[in-house]
C-alpha cells in the first residue's frame, strides 16, 4: 500500500515543483478528478483492491489538504 504513494511522482512534472499552498487535486496529471473513478475501480477486482484502497486514500488525504490550505473540498 505504501507503493501506491508514487502517485506522486506527478509533482516532478510542476513548475516550482513543491508549492506549500498549492492544491494536488485538479493540478497535478495523477490526481485530476477524472482519473480518480478509475482507482475506484481498482476497488472492485480483489487482486487490485489493496492498491485501489491505498490511491483511494491518498486522494481523500489530498482533497483534505486542500481544504486546509485552501478552504476547497474536492472529494
């Protein structure tokens, strides 16, 4: 589950490529909202379902950053 945080690597492709108020929902390839039905998906096939529970989470995480950093719920 850990793995499925390379997800990130997405952020290697911003320009600066960390930004403290920036949020990674809706700005970075990875973690637009279109892709995110996708790894519900991942939920579904018992063989994918720890990696689908691992991005599933780590979007929840994000979307919760951005509503600290940013006041904007995405999820």
């Amino acid at each position: 589950m850990m793995a499925t945080m390379l997800v990130d690597v997405d952020h290697l492709l911003a320009d600066p490529i960390y930004d403290p108020d920036r949020c990674s929902i809706g700005f970075h390839p990875l973690h637009e909202p279109l892709v995110m039905p996708l790894y519900f998906l991942l939920l579904i096939h018992p063989k994918t379902r720890i990696v689908g529970i691992g991005l599933v989470v780590h979007m929840v995480l994000d979307s919760m950053d951005c509503q600290f950093t940013n006041g904007v719920w995405f999820l």
